[in-house]
C-alpha cells in the first residue's frame, strides 16, 4: 500500500489572544491588522501566514456553537476565501486571495480531549504523539492532519508487504457500512433522552428515584486494543439461512456478521443486548421489552452473547469473513507499547502526558473508524429543508446559524486502499458485547449483565454510568476485577454525594466532569471499610 506523506509546518496559537509556538518552538506574536487587543480568524490566518505555517492548531476557550449563531470558522476574514469546511470536527480550510497560500485550522482537542493546555504543551504532546509512533515504526516520520488519518497510516505501515487485505465486493461492502454502527449510547433513565421506542424499558424511573447517593464512572482501558486480535477481512462469503444456522452452531466464534429475527425472553428485566436501527431516523435503540421481536444485523460477537443468556435468535443471512489474517494484531500492539512507553516516561508534567495517552487513544479509536469511512461526506448548506434532498434528510443538523446535511464524495484510489469496513465493524461489535459482558479478574465477569439494572444510569460507548459501584471494577487490591490489563472495565471515578439522577446527556456531562475529577479514592476507602 503507497503512503504519501507532505510534511505541515504547525503553528500552535491560543484562540483568545492569538500568542503562541512555531513549528520550530519560537515564540509567536499575533499579526493584528488593527490595534485591536483580540485577533479575529483572519489576524490568526495572517499569524500563520507569517510564519510559513499551513496548520493552525488552536488551543484555549474555543467559541461554542450555539444555535441561531455562526459557527466561528464561517467568519469574514478579508482576504482569505473559504474553502471546504467541515464544521463537526471542526476543521476549517482558507486560502490566501493573493498568494494562494493554503492554511488549515483545528482544535487541539480534537488530540488531547479537554485538556487545558497552552500552545507550548500542546506542541510538546504533539511531538511526543509524534516520537512514540515513531519508535514503534519508524516509517511514521510525521502525524497527518487528523488522529483517524494518522491511525489509518499507521495501520498501513504496519501491515507487511506481503499482505494487503482483499477489497470487498460493492454489495458486501454497502451491506456492512450501512448496518454496522459504532458505540453504543443509550440513556437508561426516562426522560428526554431515552429511547422513547415501546420496546425499550428505562431501567430507572426518576419518578421512583429522584435522587441518587451516588454516581460512578467506569469504563474500558484502551478498549478497543484489546478487540483487535485475528479479526476477519475478504474475501466474504454470503450465507443463506440454513448455512448461516449451521455455522453459528458449529462455530460460535466465527468472524462473521449475521441478520438474524430475535425475541427477547419472556422474564428478561435487563438492558437489551442487540441493537436495531430505526428506519425513520437511522439512530439505534435496543430492545430489552419481555417478547419484544426485532430484525437486525449483528456481529458473530453481539449474536453469541444473546443466545449466551437465553434469546430466541434465528440467523437468516450472514457474511463469514476470511479468518487467520490478523489485519490489526501488529497496529494494536504498537499502540500499547507506545501507550505504555508515554505513560512511563519521566520528567514530563503529568498533564502532557495524559495529553500524549489520550491522543494515542483518539489515533486508535478513529484510526479504525477511518477504514469504515471511505471518503468524507461533503457538507453543505441549506436555506430551508425543501433544498435538501430527501435521501440525505437524515443527515440534517443545524450548526450554528447554518442547517446542513451531508452527501456522499466520490472516494479517491487512496480512500478505496483504506476502506475496509468488515474491520471496523468486527470492532465496534466486539465493543458493544464487551460492554454487556467482559472478562475480568478474581473470578469476576464485568459490564453491564453482571450489574444491578436498576442502577444502571447510561452506557456511553465503553463506558457505564451507576449508582453504585461494581465490585468487578475495583482493583484486584481492592479483591475487585481489574488487574491492569489493556481492555479491562475499570473505575474511573465516583462522586459520594446527593443529587438529582440524572436524565440528560448534558447533566450526565457534568456529572462525569466532577466524577473524574473527584477520582476512584473514595470507593477505595468504601472496599476497605
């Protein structure tokens, strides 16, 4: 697989006042084109320019996109036209009228997460991101523009030149990117953001419980590491029902992704196990209403785990994949040697650090997204819904003052090299069964199943929200679970104090804030009591 690289000259700058670092670590000023004391997007492009830069990565108090309200990239900037936004990210594109000088601007968040980082430690974390995926292969000279291309080249580095995964055949290849969905986010609380389908039951009432003594966090260490081992590529071969029925029989442990017909058991009091996607809005919920029958399409994984406790599940259809390939085993076992490489290092402040480790994370996560992405979807804008076609409807949000949907792009011959969904299906899948129901230590089995479902808050990708905290998710010191291993569900902190339960996202967001912040100790305190 060729890999073409063009080195970027970065320039870290504070969104607020503009000041910042170069490429080279020289202080930078902000090139302000009146006495202004805040620059505005196009003094920072005109910063950028004036230091050869073509990658601004901004740090500080970033504007939030309120609705009614312009996204802060779409701003005038005289002298630089716009280019081809993507406001999710976001990623801003500009090109100087004059020169034609070509500057891109992100977040450095987009890296680190929410750390609070000046322009010095975010270069500094990005150099170490930089010299850690360097030293597991030294071919991975510089970081692309993104933690999911850098993933993706890292990936192809990796893979050998004896062994390049097979494309997938059109059909196949739709079948999976049309049906595979990634984490698994669900509000188990009623409320405005629960499901709201009659098949699924919250399993807490905020009627019932309208405080909690207690909030915990736990979730999955480098989950998706740990997901990584002898997975399936093509080619794949479709199966019809009975071969289907025969080889979730005969190997339960197939790579393979079924469409099967399941019926919840009829005494099932728990969270649901397989997810359906709604045809009206393409989200997913997953029914857990006693008898309650669906149709979907699943990993091998997810479909073991529902027949594991009990549901009636008939495969209609599956695609076996070619086994024995290992197309992520060597990208996985990089990324934690040099995961654990940052983390051991010494005489770096802890949050560059942690900066380091949660970039590494994102390069994983989204590096496997990238080889189900193919290429971007292009936004765009829209004056009213009637200018949005209709089979794109679906995609519409508003962001800032601006309604936009999203519309496939052609893929280049790069994209289509990368695009290899089977493999980042047999992930997430992987994830979302781990999450119901994973291995621990001390005998214990962790996620979700073995948890009380009338404490179970939310489960938000591999993480789980409870009111109380799982034994399996101490540490082994503590006669818990967890003994350190990379894919192990661990407690990332507790807040021991009354509350409202929460029923939103956005009050669970700030829950988890103070949670993290609070840490595991006084659920240490409570194990040893």
């Amino acid at each position: 697989m060729t890999i073409n690289v063009r080195p970027s000259r970065i320039v870290w700058l504070d969104y607020e006042t503009g000041r910042g670092i170069n490429h080279d670590g020289y202080t930078v000023a902000p090139v302000l084109k009146t006495r202004r004391k805040r620059p505005r997007l196009d003094d920072l492009l005109e910063t950028a320019l004036s230091q050869g830069a073509d990658w601004i990565m901004l740090t500080g108090r970033i504007p939030a996109t309120e609705p009614g309200r312009a996204h802060f990239l779409t701003g005038q900037t005289p002298g630089w036209a716009h280019g081809q936004h993507w406001l999710k990210g976001p990623i801003g594109r500009y090109a100087h009228e004059l020169t034609g000088k070509k500057v891109e601007i992100s977040l450095a968040s987009a890296w680190f997460g929410q750390l609070s980082l000046n322009p010095p430690k975010a270069r500094q974390a990005f150099n170490g991101v930089r010299h850690f995926l360097n030293r597991a292969e030294p071919q991975m000279t510089e970081l692309r523009r993104t933690p999911a291309t850098t993933g993706a080249a890292f990936w192809a580095y990796g893979l050998g030149k004896n062994f390049d995964p097979a494309p997938l055949d059109d059909y196949v290849a739709r079948t999976i990117h049309g049906t595979a969905g990634q984490g698994r986010y669900e509000t188990l609380v009623d409320g405005p953001n629960a499901s709201g389908h009659s098949d699924c039951i919250p399993t807490m009432s905020a009627a019932e419980t309208p405080q909690i003594d207690s909030l915990t966090l736990v979730d999955g260490r480098f989950m998706y590491a740990a997901l990584c081992k002898e997975l399936g590529t093509g080619p794949v071969h479709e199966l019809r029902r009975d071969a289907a029925a025969d080889l979730l029989r005969e190997n339960p442990y197939a790579r393979a992704r079924y469409l099967v017909r399941f019926t919840v058991p009829d005494d099932w009091n728990h969270v649901g196990i397989l997810g359906v996607q709604s045809e009206e809005d393409y989200s997913w919920y997953y029914p857990n209403r006693a008898r309650a029958t669906a149709e979907t399409w699943a990993d091998a994984s997810e479909v073991h785990l529902a027949v594991k406790y009990g549901w009636q599940v008939e495969p209609l259809q599956a695609l076996a994949f070619t086994e024995k390939t290992r197309p992520l085993d060597t990208f996985a076992q990089r990324l934690i040697r040099a995961r654990d490489a940052a983390a051991a290092t010494q005489g770096v402040e802890a949050d560059v650090i942690k900066a380091v480790t949660n970039a590494l994370r994102s390069v994983l996560i989204h590096g496997i997204g990238y080889l189900a992405s193919g290429a971007r979807d292009t936004m765009y804008q829209a004056a009213s819904i009637d200018d949005v076609p209709a089979e794109y409807r679906h995609t519409l949000e508003t962001i800032g003052d601006q309604l936009t949907y999203r519309a496939p792009a052609e893929m280049s011959r790069m994209q289509q090299s990368y695009y290899h969904p089977e493999i980042a299906a047999q992930v997430w899948g992987k994830s979302r069964a781990r999450i119901l129901d994973a291995p621990a230590a001390n005998g214990f089995r962790a996620g979700a199943l073995n948890t009380d479902p009338r404490t179970l808050l939310a489960i938000e990708g591999d993480a789980l929200y409870t009111t109380t905290t799982p034994r399996w998710s101490l540490p082994t010191e503590y006669d818990g679970g967890d003994d350190g291993k990379v894919g192990r569900i661990r407690l990332k902190g507790t807040l021991q104090e009354k509350m409202p339960i929460p029923q939103t996202r956005d009050e669970r967001e700030t829950a988890k804030t103070a949670a993290d912040a609070a840490g595991p100790a006084a659920a240490y305190t409570q194990a040893n009591a």
